[in-house]
C-alpha cells in the first residue's frame, strides 16, 4: 500500500438540546476521554444521516425525529487516516435518556461546560454546533 495513502473515515455528533440543556456523553474510551456530544462511525452501506439517528439511539435511548447538519469538522488523528465529523444538532426527539457501553450519558446546563472534565476540541465542537 502506498505509504501516503490516507483513509478517510466519516463520524457523527449531535447536539441534542432542551430548555437551556443540552444531552453529553462521558466517554469511557481512553483514546479520547471527557464530556463529549453522542454520535459514532458511519457504517457501510449507511448514509451519513441514517448513522446519526442510529448512533443516537444506540447511545442516548432517544429517537430522533428530525437535525439539522450545523458544520463539518476534519481531524488527522492517526498516520494515515482522516476524520470527517458531521456535527448536527436537534431539540425534537422522544423517548427516556439511557448510557450505553459508550459512557454516562446526563444533561448539562450550556452554560456549565466549563465545570466539567471535556474531551479533546469539545469546547470548539459545542461553539460550531451551537451558532449554527
């Protein structure tokens, strides 16, 4: 294989937000730990949006009813590969709030994200995803 050949890897965020709050997930992996938004990998044969709604369910319990694609992130995270991150966000969803495998999943206040340990680029993503 060509050493200059790059993957590209597709990922997805969401943003789902209420009454000044908005969902987060403690991330349990070690290569990126902290407060993060829910989302995941595109799988294949999945359209990008498909993945978001799955994604969500899997790791929030919710289901999304419709998002909004507020920005596109990239990130060069390993030798060879690229990541796409489509971040989106949505306050219309049903269902009860559950963690998954993924982490601890609660609500915070916006305007407490601060007080709280946070993934790498987090305070970036939520600036991107909340002006949008």
């Amino acid at each position: 294989m060509d050493k200059n050949y790059q993957k590209c890897i597709l990922t997805n965020m969401v943003m789902v937000y209420k009454n000044g709050k908005i969902l987060v997930i403690n991330r349990k992996k070690s290569d990126w730990p902290g407060l993060s938004f829910p989302g995941g990998h595109v799988e294949e044969g999945e359209s990008i949006e498909e993945s978001v709604y799955r994604e969500i369910k899997e790791e929030t319990g919710l289901t999304l009813k419709s998002v909004k694609l507020c920005a596109i992130k990239e990130w060069k995270r390993e030798e060879n590969n690229r990541y796409l991150g489509f971040l989106y966000k949505s306050d219309d969803f049903e269902g009860e709030v559950h963690s998954s495998k993924e982490g601890e999943i609660f609500w915070i206040d916006k305007k407490d994200i601060n007080k709280y340990p946070l993934s790498e680029d987090f305070e970036e993503l939520f600036e991107l995803i909340d002006k949008a």
